[in-house]
C-alpha cells in the first residue's frame, strides 16, 4: 500500500471547520493510521470530545464512536 503523507484533518461541525495540524515528522506511523482512517470515513459522525488549541484533539474509538 502507498504511503499517505498527511499533514492536516479537517473536522466539519455545525458551526464550521476547525483544521487539526498533524506531526509526521514526530509521530508517522500514527500521522498515517488517522489519515487513513478518515479517509475512510471512519471518523464520520465521531464526536472529538476534546479540543485544546495551539495542543491537542481526543476523539472516541473508531468502532464505538
């Protein structure tokens, strides 16, 4: 499988887009195993239950939402 070079998520919420900067330089393997999971729509409709700007976002597990 190609390598996917991911370097930002955009996550669609009601009241826009916020653009979480990813680190593939610091973190690669888990850079490109969210990229694909989002690609794959894995994500669709997961809530991100926390957001800290300028640090961090957690969302919930792929197959539990």
């Amino acid at each position: 499988m190609a390598e996917l070079n991911f370097k930002t998520l955009e996550i669609e919420l009601k009241n826009g887009v916020v653009e979480v900067s990813l680190l593939p330089d610091i973190a690669p393997k888990h850079v490109e195993r969210i990229g694909r999971l989002a690609k794959e729509g894995l994500y669709d409709n997961v809530a991100f239950h926390r957001v800290i700007d300028g640090f961090m976002t957690q969302t919930g597990d792929v197959e539990f939402g």
